[in-house]
C-alpha cells in the first residue's frame, strides 16, 4: 500500500481490460499511477475450445502498437479481411474489404484470456501500485485532489457451508490528483458522484458460444439480421467462430431460455436454419451462455478531478463489436490529454473539458450508429424490410457509403490521437514525479 501522504496523478478504478489498458499507456509518463481492483488479476494459461474472443478493430490495433503490445500480440489474433452484413429473406448485401480499404485487416479476432494475460504481464512491469482485492467506499472533495477512501477485501471459505465469504480488511484514504472510473457498466463511482444514467431496454438477449463450420471462414466475418435480432459469426483461430445469436423478449418469439435448453445437434440446426449455409453445417458448438441486452449511456462523462470511461460511459448492443472499441479510443484520447499536462495538473477542468468536447462526436454518433442498427434491423415491417434491403445494396454499390461505414467498423472516423495513430506519448521530462506532500 502507497504512504499515507502520497498524491497519486491518476488512480484508475476497475482493473479490467479497459483499467490495465489506460494504466500500461500511460507508462512513459513518469506519473504516480495507481489501480483499486476487486479482484485478483491474471489469467489462465490453459487453452480451451471455449476461450472467449473480443473483436478488436484495426483502429484499436494501432492504439495497441502505440502502447507497444502490439508486435507481441498480433500474432495471437485471427486477422478479419472481410464484413459481410445481410438480412434474412431479403435481398441485398453490403460487403467490407481490407484489400479495398488498403489496409493489413478490418479487425482481429484475441482471445480474451490471451489479451488479458498480454496486459497483466506488462502491468507487473509498470510502476503502478495495486490495490487488489480492494474497492473504494467514499470519495471526497479536497482542495487539489480527491481523497479516496480504499478497502481492502479478501476472501475465505466458509468451514461449514464450504462457500467463499467476502471479508473487509485495512481502510485508507489515499489522494489523486485525477480519478478514473473504468468500473464497469453498474460502475460505483458513477453512482458515488451522482451521474445519471440514460438506460434502453432492447428487449433481446444474447447467446454466445464458439462453433466450428464444414467450410473455413477465409477471415471473413458475417452479420446477419433475422427476424429475432443479428447473428454475427467472427473467425477464429483453428477454423472456429465466435457466435453471438441475439434472441428477442418479446412475447410470442421463441425465448433464449428455450435454445439455452437445446441439445448440441438440435441447438447447430437451429443455427443454421437462421443463419443460413455460407460456411457449410455447424460441426461443433462448446459451452454457452446468455445475458440480456440494453443501452445505458453517462449523462456526463466527466466530473470534479474524474473521468469516466469504458462501459461506465456506455454499454451498448454488440451488434456491431464497438464496445472496447471504443472504451480504447477513450483511453486514446484522455493518455493523449494526461500526456500534454502532465509537467502540471493532470486532474485540471481545462483537461476534463478538453476531453468531454473531444469525445462528444466519436460517443454520440457511434452509439447512435450501433443503436440503430438494432431498431431498424430488428422491425419485421414488410415494407422497410425492403427499405433496408435497398439500402444495404446502396452502401454496397456507392462507394462514399461503403467507406464511411468500413471506417466506422474500422474505429478511425474521427481526429486522431497519437496513441490511434500508432505513435507513442511524448514522455514527460525526468524528475517530474510528485514526491510527498
């Protein structure tokens, strides 16, 4: 644990993917930087059939290769070299191209356990103090920081029901000149500082699985819309995919209950029948799981000396793979800010500003992007089920279109942080660490 009279620069709270993203960039700065996690880190060395996959898009692999990780992981993902988006019982498609583009991929396909360990290992190498398993329980107002009240926790188990109990431990105050709330979509310390939330039921749920197909995938990645919600299939290592089949809530449709239930055999027939033969049978299915859709958006992204990012800021569908997408040009762009006021106060209103208004157009319209695509895609009307199928051709057939929109999967709509241009932060001069108060 850090002295009692230390001033962090940046305390970030959540040490997920998003936390330990922001944490390993900001690195060179030659800041105090500190990290309130729940729970321990590390991942397992083990590989499984079911590892878990996250889309990276190519924007988010150069923000990578700013950080320095990338040459390292490339070689771990599945490139994606091409998109293709259709809706069932329509004409009609829209397909992205890497060749087109002229670019080495659309995206990458990283097992969540390989990016995690990938980001634990550099973690152990920065110099960013740790509070694991911990949680902060108050955040106060001071006159140039925020005084920070950390729990920590561990658990133990229980002799006679044999089940793991929380227990409380040590309480301190620490200071931070800026906090970071990277905690996740219930995020605490949204709910601490009283930021509202705007929330929006999709009345859908999601089953996600890797299944294996008759034919390869050649790298291509497929959305397709069905009457129920999208079904997207992305390439993985050793010829599987990552499945993620949306199912509607609403009355009347078959409930992802019911498909949760199938047997294997029953559950890749099912599959197909809506998804279709592009990749020959479904072979294999492995472990699945489900949980429910929504939108939840800040009202605010910022407040007194914090920032809030990742799904604290927005959680939205995965209809189209944005969500760490843009939780990493979150990171991209507030690195970017701490880094040219990083010789003064990182947790200054000039930087909080700065960051709101950089922000604003990338969240606004990439929410905006993702959330309609759910509502039209998920309307059965007959005559806009037309309408969408004319305007799929159109985005394939007009190429201003199709550029916007592969940009917009690409995540490099939008003005260009030194970490999303692949470049590194300008390192702050020696010496300027805050010493003790």
């Amino acid at each position: 644990m850090p002295k009692k009279d230390k001033i962090f620069d940046v305390l970030i709270v959540g040490g997920g993917m998003v936390g330990a993203s922001l944490a390993v960039a900001l690195e060179p700065l030659n800041l105090n930087v500190g990290m309130v996690e729940a729970y321990p880190f590390g991942a397992s060395d083990q590989p499984s059939y079911d590892d878990r996959a996250i889309a990276l898009s190519y924007g988010s692999s150069r923000i990578f290769s700013g950080m320095g990780l990338w040459d390292d992981l490339q070689a771990k993902t599945t490139a994606i070299n091409e998109i293709e988006v259709s809706d069932r019982g329509h004409f009609g498609a829209t397909r992205l191209s890497a060749l087109q583009e002229k670019v080495p991929a659309l995206g990458y396909l990283v097992e969540s356990r390989v990016l995690g360990k990938q980001l634990y290992e550099q973690l152990k190498k920065c110099q960013v103090e740790q509070f694991v398993p911990a949680r902060v329980t108050q955040v106060k107002q001071g006159e140039d920081s925020l005084n920070v009240i950390i729990e920590q926790t561990f658990t133990q188990k229980d002799k006679e029901n044999k089940e793991e109990k929380e227990t409380k431990g040590k309480t301190q105050t620490t200071q931070t000149r800026l906090l970071v709330a990277a905690d996740g979509t219930h995020s605490p310390i949204r709910e601490m500082l009283g930021i509202d939330v705007k929330t929006s039921d999709y009345q859908q749920s999601a089953i996600i699985a890797n299944v294996s197909t008759e034919k390869p995938h050649n790298n291509k990645a497929i959305e397709r819309f069905t009457a129920t919600g999208p079904i997207a299939l992305l390439p993985m290592s050793n010829n599987r995919c990552s499945l993620v089949w949306t199912h509607s809530t609403k009355q009347g449709m078959e409930s992802v209950e019911t498909t949760m239930a199938m047997d294997d055999e029953t559950f890749l027939q099912k599959l197909s029948e809506e998804f279709g033969y592009r990749f020959g049978r479904f072979t294999k299915v492995g472990a699945r799981s489900s949980y429910p859709l929504s939108l939840l958006t800040s009202k605010s992204n910022t407040a007194k000396r914090t920032v809030i990012i990742g799904n604290a800021s927005h959680t939205m569908h995965p209809v189209a793979g944005q969500g760490l997408n843009l939780a990493m040009r979150d990171i991209a762009v507030l690195a970017d800010l701490i880094s040219e006021n990083s010789t003064s106060d990182v947790g200054a209103d000039v930087l909080l500003q700065a960051y709101e208004k950089q922000r604003a157009g990338d969240l606004k319209t990439t929410v905006r992007y993702t959330d309609s695509l759910v509502r039209l895609f998920s309307n059965d009307n007959f005559l806009l089920g037309h309408a969408r199928a004319g305007g799929l051709l159109a985005v394939d057939r007009v190429p201003p279109l199709r550029k916007w929109l592969t940009r917009q999967s690409m995540g490099i709509n939008y003005r260009q942080s030194r970490l999303a241009r692949g470049l590194s932060l300008r390192t702050s001069a020696p010496g300027l660490k805050n010493e003790t108060v």
